[in-house]
C-alpha cells in the first residue's frame, strides 16, 4: 500500500452522502412533472453542487487533484489528459519521443514555491495500454534538480526540471496508452501521496531507423593512463555487466585505467541507457568499481573526432563512489 497518510473518517463520512444523494435522485426521478416541478428542478440542481463537492473530497470526478496541482484536468494536443495534484508543482507536457530502446512522455515539472523542496519516490510508476495491457516505466530526471539516489530528489524553486517519462517493451506500430501514472511522495507534517498522470496518450509508429555518430571505438593515452570507449548507439550489442556483476548486452562500455603495471587500478563502466540528439546524449551506465548508477552527457566533437564527458552525476547509489570517469577525459578515434 503506498498511502501513508490520509483522512478517513471524512473520505467515509463524503461516501455515505454520495451514496444517500444517488439515492435521492432516483426518488426524485419518479415524479410527475407538473406542480412540484419547479421545486424539484431547484433541488436537482443542488444536489448536483453537493455531489461535485464530494467528488473533490473523494478524490473522484473532473474537479479531483485541481484544489493542489497547477495543471490538474488540462488536455494537451493529441486529446492527452494531464492531471497533476502535486501541491505547489506545475507540470508541462511536451509529447512523445521515441528513443531506440524505449518511447519517452517528455514533460517539464517546476516547483512553483520559494522553498526547496524533497520529492520522495520519483520512481514508483505505473503504465497502462488502452488494451488493459501493463507496460515496465522508468523515469529520467534532468540535471536541474539534486539527487539523493534511490529515486528521491531535491526541487529548486523557481526552477523547470525536464523529464521523460520511459516506456519500455511497447508496440513499435503505435498504440494508445490509456494511463501513464507517477506516484510521488512528499514530507509536511507526515508523508503525503500525490499523483501525475497523463491519459489517453497516443504513441506513434517507432521510426524505422536511428542514426547517430555515437558508434564505433575511441581511445586515450597519458603517462599512467589508459582508456578505451566502446559504443554501439542504438545497436546494444556490446558485452558488458550490471550492478550485481550479472553479465548483459549494452550500449557501450567505458574503461579507464590508472597506473601500470602490477599498481594499474581499472574501471569498467557498462552504459545501460541513452537518449540523443545530434552529437550529444544523455546516458547512464554502471560504475565497476562501486555498481553505482552514473548520469552524464557525452558529446561528440566533428571536427576531430573526439568524445568527452560532462555533467557526471550519481542516479542510482549503492555504494561509495569509485567511478573513474571524468570530466577532463577526452576520447579519440
């Protein structure tokens, strides 16, 4: 059960009068138009106030989440339904892009507040098709934010957050998915449940090829360095390894080594995820040293050749940092 906190006595007590209100308006169904008629019209509409209000208590009808989120019911182009009651929040949707090895909801969430605040479980997500059918979700939160790791992150105020909403395993002729849910978990006095959810989300066909110049095999060389880079983008056929050190195919692998000799420390890093544009991408891979999950950018340069990283950050923490790469890293063909 995810709630940890919740009113029921009044979510109990707003049931009971929804139930007693639908039953009134069957009664009053039965009557005949014409002396009480005017009274009953009046009353009718009432009711309708009452039954609305009630709604907003449970939860329930088009007015749920609009008292706390700031883009709660809106429909973005396409028909999708954006609702958001992640009190202080605002979210913007931007659409769908398809990456080789999942078709991504991007969106941007902004903390609307001028305090930071700490949203917990950024990553309990569910997905449904419009077949009923349940797909595997991921998150992928923008460098605009502090991670704490496992999912828990720090918003600025005042500051957007680009996100992609990650859809795994999804038919590549196009589809409609019916809910895209992210439940997340903030802290005032106790720990409070919210939801984003975008509705009705039409997926295009996957697009037939993805061409980018993130292929092929890079080196460096230093006194007591060495360095191998390894990518395959979108292709994933290179071997690598997870965070238990099970073996898996991946994007690409990241050696570094330092020293020589008898004294040469190494570093293997498998990259497990990508999302590109152009001559960079964003990508996360697994630390060898500490089973980490890094975030970073990589960018390819045209004129000579080279690829070097940027933006290096820890996502996934499960141990103490060993990784590596680096920022002054430079990677040649």
């Amino acid at each position: 059960m995810w709630g940890r906190t919740g009113n029921q006595n009044q979510n109990r007590t707003a049931m009971k009068s929804k139930v007693f209100i639908s039953a009134l308006a069957v009664v009053l169904a039965c009557f005949p138009e014409p002396a009480e008629a005017q009274f009953f019209k009046k009353l009718g509409k009432a009711l309708e106030q009452v039954e609305k209000k009630v709604d907003k208590v449970l939860g329930t009808g088009a007015e749920a989440g609009t008292a706390e989120g700031d883009a709660a019911g809106t429909v973005a182009p396409g028909g999708t339904t954006v609702s958001n009651n992640l009190k202080g929040f605002a979210v913007d949707y931007k659409g769908v892009t398809w990456q080789e090895d999942f078709c991504g909801l991007d969106f941007v969430i902004t903390n609307k507040g001028d305090k930071t605040v700490r949203v917990y479980s950024f990553d309990k997500m569910k997905a449904f098709g419009a077949d009923g059918a349940e797909y595997a979700g991921r998150s992928i939160v923008g460098n605009a934010v502090t991670s704490l790791g496992n999912g828990d992150f720090d918003f600025e105020p005042g500051v957007p957050v680009k996100c992609v909403y990650a859809l795994f395993d999804v038919p590549g002729q196009g589809t409609k998915m019916s809910l895209c849910q992210l439940r997340l978990t903030t802290f005032d006095n106790g720990y409070h449940d919210s939801f984003v959810e975008f509705r009705n989300v039409p997926l295009p066909p996957r697009p037939a090829t993805i061409s980018t110049p993130f292929k092929g095999v890079w080196t460096l060389g230093g006194t007591n360095l060495e360095g191998k880079l390894i990518l395959d983008f979108p292709g994933k056929s290179v071997d690598g390894m997870d965070a238990l050190s099970n073996g898996i195919k991946c994007y690409g692998t990241v050696y570094v080594g330092y020293g020589s000799g008898a004294s040469l420390q190494v570093d293997e890093c498998s990259i497990i995820s990508w999302k590109g544009e152009g001559n960079k991408a964003t990508v996360e891979f697994v630390g060898g040293r500490d089973g980490n999950t890094y975030q970073a950018v990589m960018t390819y340069a045209p004129s000579d050749g080279t690829i070097s990283f940027s933006e290096i950050r820890i996502v996934r923490e499960e141990g103490m940092a060993e990784c590596f790469v680096s920022e002054d890293l430079v990677f040649e063909k």
